[in-house]
C-alpha cells in the first residue's frame, strides 16, 4: 500500500505515516536487551515510502540512510522480495541465479590446496555450492594432487572427499583415483572416516564390479581388502531393520564392505577351488553376529547364496541356511529372503534346502515387502518345472495360506510362463506347465474376482494354439471386467480370432456386460469374427455385443 499509494500522500498525512514508522523504532529501541530492534520493518516501509515518489522528511530520510549504512544487507530487490516476510525460489525463478553464493574452487595446486584447507574448517559463512565437483571431473589429476598433499598435511576435507569420490565413479578415473589416494583413504583419522564412510563404501564396492581388476598389482589389491574390513568394523549399528532390507543394506557400509569383498572373492576363485579361510572366518562372523548393523551383512550373503552355496555346500547349509528360517526369528528370515528374492536363482540341491522356509513364506507373505512378485514367480516355476520336490500338494497348501493378492501375483505369473515365440509353442507350455498347474496345484476354493478373471482372460489368450482348451478349462473363474477393452485388445492382437472365432466369441461375451467401456478393440474383434464365420453374426451374444458397441458410439 505504501509502496503504491505513497506518493499521492499530502505533506501533513506523509509526515504523521513517518512519525509512526519512526515512533515503531523508538519503542523497539526501548525494550529490554534481549529483544531485537525491528530493523528490516523500518527500513522497508521508509524504503518503499521513499522508492514511490515521495520526499521523505529530514528525520525520516537520516534514519533511512543511517539504517542502509549499517546494514549492507538492506537493498530493494528486483523481485520486490524485501515487500514479503519469508521468500522462496528454485532453478528457472527470475532470482535464482543472482541469488545464488558459489565458492569457486582454483584451478591451481598450491591454491586449491589453501582452498580446501579453508573448506576443512566451517564457519558461520559456510557456502554449500562450489565448483569442486567440477574441478574432480574436468581436471582429475588436479584434484588428486591436491587431495594427496591436504592428508599429507593431516587435513581432511570431508565433504570435498565425498564429492570428489562420488565424482570419479566413471571407470576411467576409478582407477586412477585409487591408487593415488588409496593410503590416505587408509590414513584417515577416526572422525573424518565416520563422515566419509558411506562415499568410501560406495567408492570401493564399484571397484569390486571390474573382474581381475585386482590382478593388476598398481590396483592395491591389500589396501582395498583393508578399507573393506575397516568399513565392517566401524560401520555403526543401523537399529534392528523393518521393510526395505535391501534398500537399507546396499546402502549401509558394512553391506557395501561385504558385497565388495564377496565379489571379489568370488572373482578370483579358480574353478573348482575354494575361497580363502579367512573369508569364511568373517562370513562366519557376519552369518552369526548379534549386533544389529550385521543383519545388513547377512541380506548381502543372502543375495550370493547361490554362488556360495556352489563353492561350498556344507557352509552355506551350516551357516547360512538357518537364517532363512521362518520359526527362528521371523525378521532375520524377512531379511533373508528379501536378499534371495532381490535377484533370486534356483539352484539344486539348494533349493531343497530352503524349501520349507520358501514355502512357510506363503504365510508371511506381507513380510515379503517389495519382491511379491519375485517370490511368486519362483513359487510357480517350482510347481510348474520341479513337480517331484515341490508336490502339487506342498505348493497348494502354501497358496491356501497367501492373501487373495498374493494368489493373483502368482497368476501372473503363470501367465508369464507362456512367454514363447509362436502359437504351437505357447500351446505346448499351457499343456505341459499351465494346465496340470490348474488343475493340480490351484485351490478351487479360492474366491473369484474380476481382477483375477482378466489376467486368466491374459492366460488363455496365451496359450495359442491351445486357446479353445484353455478357455474350456478356465470358464468357471472367468466374469465380466471393467477392463474388458483390454482383453479385446489382446484378443485382437493375438490373430487367433482367425483361427478360433467360436472361442473369440465366448471369451468376448463372458468379459464384457452393460457397465463396461469396450473403446474401439471389441467393435474390431466383432468385425474380424463376422469375416472368418459369417454365421456367427445370427449368434445372440454376437447381437447382444453389437448393441453394446452401438451404445457406446464405437
């Protein structure tokens, strides 16, 4: 208001406005210590009093210049932000970049290393942005060196480490980068490695990715198993974990330490040969280890158990193995199988050792947080390809204890089993794989639904060459969907409308009912059935389809 409407103030009502602005300061000015004299509050309502025009009186006019004297920091700015209380603004707002405070790291090895000394000790004009990250990508070498020369002075810039870490994960300069700075990474005193632990972690786990990277001996093969034993024994306890095992455990140091160790175990194994003692030592020990932070450890192990397991059985089902137990303890068991199921194998003999914990997962289905379909995938190839372990009646009895969710997972699963080339090979799994599954394995019990009547719609127009049979066998479970322009969609795509338009028809007329969108899909399966068999136009499902399509203008 002042701002706008200043100027057409008269002198008598201009001088009484500054007279209580003024009078606002003098009473801020008499209260106790403590309190703070509302200097911005003046100044801005002087300020915009002044910038509208008007000419401020000799008292009002000596405060202002006085209060802009003091306080450097007070200046219109072009966005008007000095009119609000609180300002905020992001990339692609008009003052965002004038705003911005960047400390510009040198491009100089005596002056950068100045540079980050300074860094290595906050102050209270800290500056968050720096062209650092920039620095480590353009001129590696550079920041190398310099890095190099701070740990020779005992200095540890712990943010610029991590940045400079995260910085040169390229595997251009991985390389390069470690060995140069791999015994300072050793060096480092305790409270700059419990700063720069999870960008060391990262770091060397990548390391870890490149097979026989160690066979090199300039890669500092005992330095990097050394940073990784370090990171396993002074990673912190994370808490006894819930939910996202994984999540947690390949972003925990110690389960970073443990993948990047067990991978490079494994990598340097000859065939046929073991891995080192000391290595089952320390699996041993995580295997076993009561504190907390250890859980991320065994998720890792969990996830390699199929390699262990064929390096070294008897281990793996003395150590291991255990821990997958439902009956033990119900989180150590989340934990694990979380683990198995992030990238899961199915290895014999293995298998069988984990079955009924495999199983008894049916019941802690929600445990199973994040890999539903994972483990629903592996439940089914069991029942589909491993029949003579893994009974019709073992699998039955572990789908009879999973939610209606969890059986519908599984029936997308089936229906990724016919995943073939051609129709005859498609029709060929739904003989030997899908349909004894059915009729064998799944509980007949099971509550029908339109979600499950739609992926079994997906089912028998998956099974090519063997679609009329599939529709036969699936009937009973089949009922009108609201997404019945979906499965005339697939129908239509399928080509099978040529081959089987009776079959066609029938599934048409089960998916859709007066409350569906059918879209432009059934109308085209509708045309195509007419085609091939012009006889089934007279069909009263034909017609009743017709008049659906008519209603809704398709």
């Amino acid at each position: 208001l002042i701002a706008r409407q200043g100027k057409a103030l008269g002198p008598e009502e201009r001088q009484r406005l500054e007279r209580a602005i003024l009078a606002g300061a003098e009473r801020d000015a008499k209260k106790t210590e403590e309190s703070v004299l509302d200097v911005r509050g003046v100044w801005v309502r002087l300020a915009k009093l002044r910038d509208s025009g008007a000419s401020l009186g000799v008292d009002a006019r000596q405060v202002l210049e006085g209060l802009e004297k003091a306080n450097t920091w007070l200046r219109v700015a072009p966005q008007k932000r000095e009119e609000f209380l609180s300002w905020m603004h992001g990339t692609g707002d008009p003052d965002f970049e004038s705003q911005r405070r960047i400390d510009v790291a040198p491009r100089s090895r005596a002056e950068l290393v100045d540079w980050l000394c300074r860094r290595a000790v906050p102050d209270e004009d800290w500056i968050e942005e720096t062209t650092w990250p920039a620095v480590c990508v353009e001129e590696p070498r550079l920041a190398l060196h310099a890095l190099s020369d701070c740990a020779k002075l005992d200095v540890w810039p712990t943010g610029e480490w991590g940045e400079a870490l995260y910085a040169w994960l390229d595997q251009r300069v991985r390389w390069l980068a470690w060995r140069r700075l791999a015994h300072s990474i050793l060096a480092m005193p305790p409270g700059a490695r419990g700063k720069t632990e999870s960008a060391v972690a990262f770091f060397v786990r990548r390391l870890a990715d490149e097979v026989g990277a160690f066979q090199d001996t300039r890669n500092r093969r005992d330095a990097f198993v050394a940073v990784c034993l370090r990171l396993i024994a002074e990673s912190e306890s994370s808490g006894q974990m819930v939910g996202d095992f994984v999540g947690r455990a390949i972003n925990h140091p110690l389960g970073r330490g443990i993948e990047a160790l067990t991978n490079l175990w494994l990598q340097e194994r000859a065939e046929g040969q073991d891995l080192p003692e000391d290595a089952w030592k320390l699996l041993s020990r995580v295997c076993h280890g009561t504190d907390a932070k250890y859980q991320n450890g065994r998720v890792i192990l969990a996830s390699r158990i199929a390699s262990l397991y064929r390096v070294n059985s008897p281990w793996c089902v003395e150590h291991l193995v255990p821990r997958f137990s439902w009956e033990e303890s119900e989180v150590e068991a989340a934990a694990a199988w979380g683990g198995f199921l992030w990238a899961p194998q199915i290895v014999p003999g293995l298998i069988e050792e984990l079955g009924d914990s495999l199983l008894g997962a049916a019941r802690h289905y929600e445990a199973l947080e994040g890999h539903h379909p994972n483990y629903c995938a592996v439940l089914v190839h069991l029942a589909t390809r491993m029949r003579d372990v893994f009974t019709p009646e073992r699998v039955k009895e572990a789908l009879v204890s999973m939610p209606d969710e969890g059986r519908l997972e599984c029936v997308q699963a089936l229906a990724r089993t016919l995943d073939a080339k051609n129709d005859d090979e498609r029709g060929e799994r739904w003989e030997a794989l899908v349909r004894p599954f059915w009729q064998d394995v799944w509980p007949k019990d099971a509550q029908p639904s339109s979600k499950l009547a739609q992926v079994l719609a997906r089912v028998a127009i998956k099974s090519g060459s063997r679609f009329p049979q599939a529709l036969e066998e699936l009937r009973p479970w089949l009922q009108a969907t609201p997404d019945a322009f979906f499965v005339a969609h697939q129908l239509h795509e399928s080509e099978l409308i040529t081959k089987f338009p009776q079959a066609a028809l029938e599934l048409l007329d089960v998916a859709v009912d007066g409350t569906t969108y059918l879209g432009k899909d059934v109308k085209a399966c509708l045309d195509e059935i007419e085609a091939v068999d012009k006889h089934l136009r007279d069909d009263p499902r034909f017609r009743k389809l017709k008049v659906e399509v008519r209603k809704q203008g398709d």
